[in-house]
C-alpha cells in the first residue's frame, strides 16, 4: 500500500507499458498521436495518464543536464546515520534543492544521495556547514562524478512478466486458483473435439 496515498498498487496492463514506452521517448507527444499509433480513442489515453501520473507511475517533465545550466559537479554522499534518525534525516535531506536523488539503503551506510554543485567551493560550504549541521550524520564519504557514461530517463518494461500479487489475499482471489493438472503425456482438448494426433 502506498503511504502517502493509501491506495493499494495499480496494475499496468499493456496498454499502459505501451503508452509508458512512447511518452518515455517523447514526453511531448501529443495524446491524439499517441492514440493513433495505440489505435485507441483519445479519450482513453487522456484517462491512462491521468490514473499513471495520479498514481506516481509516471511523471511527465523537463529533464536538464546539469552540466549545461550552470552546475559543475555531480557529488555521491554515503551517509551513516544512527537507526532512530534514518528516516528523519531522509526526510531533512529530501528538502536541500541540490540534491536530486536519495534513498535509504542497506550496507556500510544507511543514506545515499547524489547532488549537483555549481563550484568546489559551494561543496565545501554544503559539507561544513549544511550537513555539519545535522548531528545525526556519524560518519560520511563522498565521492566526485568525472564524467557519465550513460543516464537514461527510459526504463525498459518488463513485459512477459507477472505482476506482484500483493500479500493477504483470499484464496478465492480467481489469480490465486490452482488450475487442475493435466495428465502427464496427454494434450489437454475440449469436450466433443479430438485432441490432435
């Protein structure tokens, strides 16, 4: 279940991962092309991506390169932070605008997070003075982007794939029936028509 929502997680059928798939290469395209190319109504996709972007599955933006709108560095930051504080520190750090990704990890460090700096000297100043200024950070490495081989904003979908069954449900849930075992070496065939030789 999603916390902040309280819904449970939607399901993605084909349509959706086809819909996913071409905003992804093209987030301006227009909903009457994207219902052509899909050979649905443009209604339809209006919908599927008001529920995908309601939902959080996708979100639809600007993606700048850091590098050419002013920053210079990416920085990686590994954060040891005592249990208690894991999530309050999270939530801390979720707020500095030079940070762009963060996540709660397992491993040597409890925190990670990659930020962007406009000059060596604002590094110095968010180390010394922003994070020293939160006790709950026991110990931190850093470590400087020289260059990126690949940054992608297109995931591939997992097709062929099935779906997350979500713990709890009844037996009587249809997914979760057992379909009855077919006879070992026999071709399963309908009543009334011969099985093929």
């Amino acid at each position: 279940m999603d916390r902040k929502s309280g819904r449970l997680p939607m399901r993605v059928d084909q349509l959706d991962r086809e819909l996913i798939r071409l905003l992804g290469i093209d987030g301006r395209l227009a909903n009457t092309e994207i219902a052509r190319r899909l050979g649905v109504a443009e209604g339809t996709i209006r919908n599927r991506i008001t529920r995908l972007t309601r939902d959080n599955v996708i979100r639809i933006g600007a993606w700048a390169d850091p590098l050419r709108i002013g920053y210079q560095t990416y920085t990686m930051f590994e954060m040891q932070v005592g249990p208690r504080h894991i999530e309050r520190v999270a939530e801390r750090l979720a707020q500095v605008p030079e940070i762009y990704f963060l996540c709660i990890c397992t491993g040597a460090y409890d925190i990670y997070a990659a930020a962007c700096f406009r000059s060596s000297e604002h590094i110095h100043e968010f180390i010394t003075k922003r994070l020293a200024g939160i006790p709950e950070i026991v110990r931190m490495s850093t470590s400087s982007i020289t260059r990126v081989v690949k940054r992608e904003s297109v995931l591939p979908m997992t097709e062929g794939l099935p779906p997350a069954r979500r713990a709890g449900r009844s037996r009587r849930d249809p997914e979760l029936r057992t379909r009855p075992a077919q006879p070992s070496g026999r071709i399963p065939h309908r009543r009334g028509k011969e099985a093929p030789s």
